[in-house]
C-alpha cells in the first residue's frame, strides 16, 4: 500500500507528483524550444528511474542517450554505438525488456533513414506492449516526443497514431501510460489533448498555441504563459484538481539536447589572401614553419600562433649581424666586409623586395616571382588580356571573312557556268534582285575586310 501513495520531487521547492498518477496516466508537456520542455520530461524520467520503475521512450532527436551514464538502459537504435540494432530487434524482445525484465529502453530514431519502417516498428512495440498489459497489469509509462508528429491536427492518423490514441483512451485500465511532448500544442490532435489528465505548459508566444491554452486554462493563463521563465511552467493536474506555477528542477544528467555552443578554438580564419587565395592562418602557419626564429612568447601555451598576430607578415632583414656570423663559424672580418659590400646595393635592393613580396597587386609567376612586364604602370588589367580579346575578336572576323570567300566563290561559279544561283543559309539576304555585276562589288569587300584585319593585326603587334 505504501507504494501506491509514492511521489517524485520535480522542483525544487519540494512540488510531487503521485508516482501512480504519472505512470497510468496520460500527460503532455507542451513548450517552445528553449523554455525546458526536455528538461521537464527528463526531470520525471530520473525520478522515476531513481525509484526503480522502468518506462519506454520514443527519442526523435536522440536527447536522453545520456541517462545511460547514470542508469541501467537498453538503449536500440540505428548503428554500431547502441546496445540493439534497431531493425533487427524483435518487438517481443522490447516488450520483454520492459515487463518481464523491469528494464527501461529507449527507442532512439534519430539517425533512421527509413522512416516509415521505424514508425511500424513502434507501432508494432506499442501494440503488443497494450496487448501484454491486459495480462500483466504493470504500472508502465511510454513516453513520445515531438507527438505532434504522430498525432497531428490535420492530415489523419496512420497506424501508429490509432495506436497512440488505443493507449491513450483505454491504456489507464491496462496500467500503460502516455506522455507526449510537442513545441506546438496547436498541431497536436485536440482528441489526445482532452484526454490528458496532467498538463504542463512551458513558455508559448505563438497566438495558435496560446489560443489552445485560453480554450483550457482562459485568457488570464494563456496570456502569462508567454512570460514563463526558462524551466517554470503551469502545470494542470486532474487528481488533485489543481492549476499551479512551478520552477522544474535543473536534471541531474547531462543535456544532450543542448544548442550547440559557438566555441572560439572549434573556428579559423577564412578571410582568404587577396594574392593567393590561400587563407591567412594556412599562410601564417606556413610563414612560421619558413622562419625558426620566431619568438616564444608570441604563441599560445598549447603550441599555436597567436590570433592577434595571424594576419601580419612581417619580413626580417636578410643580412646577418657580426655576432651571428661569427656563431656560423665566419669571423668578424669577413661578416664586416660582406656588410661593406653591400651597404650600397642592399639598402636599394632589400625595400623593393619587400614591397614585392607584401605587394597584392603583383602577380606571381610559376616560380614565385612577379613579371613586371605583364602589368601596366597604373595597375590595371594585364597587357596579356587585352592581346587575348583582341585575338577573339580577329578571329571571329577571319570566320566571317571565310564563310564570305566561299559562298561568294560559289555564286561565282554558278554565274560563270549560267547555273542559278546556290542557297545557302549562311547568306544574309538572297541574291535574286541585286544589281548587275556582284562579282565586282564581291571582290571590293573581301578587300576592305582584308585590309581591316591586317590594320588590326598590325596593331596588336605594336601595342
């Protein structure tokens, strides 16, 4: 007897809940993501489990793997990680691990491709699992999230929302309860939604879902349940016949539902290099690998360069000092006249190299040098280009120019030999009404088209 009056402690101001209330009953947490729906749910699920009493979880998104560092789960699902394969385990040997084994198990569907055969397969679970209660008379909870996707408002049910509606409606006799969670309470089917007797509504801002809680709850509750602070909820309980405001407690494993977290040392630089295309952290650590001398202090304590200095190439000058000389085996005197020697051409020489080098306007050749001779003064656009696009352009003319001769070619022999003269498509109008003598005016303008192309070529050969 004592067992039928146990509790779980959600909150942390000490608010149970009727163990026997939870586990027959059929209940819905409704919330927007983020306002701790999951939380919620998770909180019940540890409770439950604290106390010994097994449950089955539909997971679409893969949120309550975790429990498996803290409790004893079978937890089935697509690929090597999980304890079952999900399309190779049996529904008879889940609902054994539920009833005649006392073990909870987590259905998990979140890498499934075939959608449709995990929907049979827990439809057929669930069936069997309502067929099985009729004899055992277990207390044993199913818990669904995202329901809305199996018991939606519009669009009608196929099996497995028949069979979720079964438990739903004739499950508390069975002792097999229901708990669905939904982000939108106004896409759930309302005939689920009636038959709930404990509601936990967490933050909603959308007026279709609101407007399902002022149907329920009145105006005065739909409107403050857009306010709810993150985890606090209006929890509507039917064995008690109470509505109240509660704070759900923080859950004690960890949340694999969690937004992923922008994480500074998980990023790089993409900024690519004007010049080269290359990224400049690729080019920094290049720069870096290039020059041994780099000072200690301008890298993290894990061995990486520093960001702030990621984007600054800064060239050293090439020539040694005296002390480094001599510590290459040179003495000072050949170190002093090889600074001699070039004090007057280094000077000169060393700043041009630099500006070269740093330069994102010159243009790098196979062997990483710049042809001056290729760009203009004023930095415009190659002298390469514009030679390119002048040879399009000539050879077009020359195509042109071509088809000319032939066709003209051919009227000429059909003029010569008293034929008609020859159809072709590539003539730009015919030739019945033109004046007397063509041949003559043919000749004159494969002359003018000669002479242009030969100005043309002569001056892409001066420029």
């Amino acid at each position: 007897m004592a067992r039928e009056t146990e509790r779980i402690v959600v909150s942390e101001d000490g608010l149970s809940l009727p163990v026997i209330e939870v586990l027959t009953g059929r209940g819905v947490i409704f919330g927007k993501s983020g306002s701790g729906k999951s939380n919620s749910a998770s909180v019940i699920v540890e409770e439950l489990l604290e106390k010994g009493f097994p449950l089955l979880i539909v997971d679409i998104e893969g949120e309550y793997a975790t429990l498996k560092d803290r409790y004893e789960i079978v937890h089935v699902g697509k690929g090597s990680e999980y304890d079952f394969e999900l399309f190779e385990t049996e529904p008879e040997r889940i609902v054994d691990f539920c009833l005649d084994q006392n073990r909870p198990v987590i259905v998990d569907i979140s890498d499934v491709l075939e959608i449709d055969g995990a929907h049979a397969l827990i439809e057929d679970t669930l069936t069997l699992l309502f067929s099985r209660e009729k004899r055992v008379q277990q207390p044993f909870l199913v818990i669904v999230e995202e329901i809305h996707e199996f018991l939606p408002q519009q669009g009608g049910l196929d099996d497995l929302g028949e069979t979720l509606i079964r438990i739903a409606k004739r499950g508390r006799k069975r002792g097999l309860g229901l708990c669905g969670l939904s982000q939108r309470p106004a896409s759930v089917d309302k005939d689920f939604i009636t038959q709930c007797d404990w509601l936990v509504w967490h933050r909603l801002t959308w007026e279709n879902d609101t407007r399902v809680v002022k149907s329920i709850l009145g105006s005065d509750t739909a409107r403050e349940v857009q306010d709810l602070e993150t985890g606090e909820a209006i929890m509507m309980t039917d064995w008690d016949e109470t509505v109240r405001r509660v704070m759900f407690r923080r859950k004690r494993t960890a949340d694999a539902g969690d937004t992923p977290t922008l994480s500074k040392s998980a990023r790089r630089d993409l900024t690519a290099s004007p010049d080269t295309g290359v990224d400049r952290q690729d080019r920094t650590v290049e720069s870096q690998m290039e020059s041994p001398t780099s000072p200690a202090g301008d890298r993290d304590p894990d061995g990486s360069a520093e960001s702030s200095s990621a984007t600054d190439l800064v060239v050293e000058p090439y020539p040694a000092t005296m002390d480094e000389a001599a510590e290459d085996g040179n003495d000072g005197t050949e170190a002093e006249e090889e600074t001699e020697s070039s004090d007057s051409g280094a000077e000169s020489e060393q700043p041009a190299d630099i500006e070269a080098v740093g330069s994102q306007d010159a243009i790098p050749t196979e062997a990483g040098s710049t042809d001056p001779e290729l760009r203009e003064p004023d930095g415009h656009e190659p002298v390469a280009a514009t030679l390119w696009e002048l040879g399009q352009f000539v050879t077009y003319v020359l195509v042109k120019l071509t088809n000319s001769l032939v066709y003209g070619s051919r009227v000429l022999v059909a003029k010569a030999t008293g034929a008609s003269e020859p159809a072709d498509r590539l003539a730009p109008v015919s030739h019945q009404n033109r004046d007397p003598d063509p041949s003559r005016w043919s000749v004159w303008i494969v002359l003018a088209l000669i002479g242009v192309v030969l100005g043309l070529l002569v001056l892409a050969v001066v420029t």
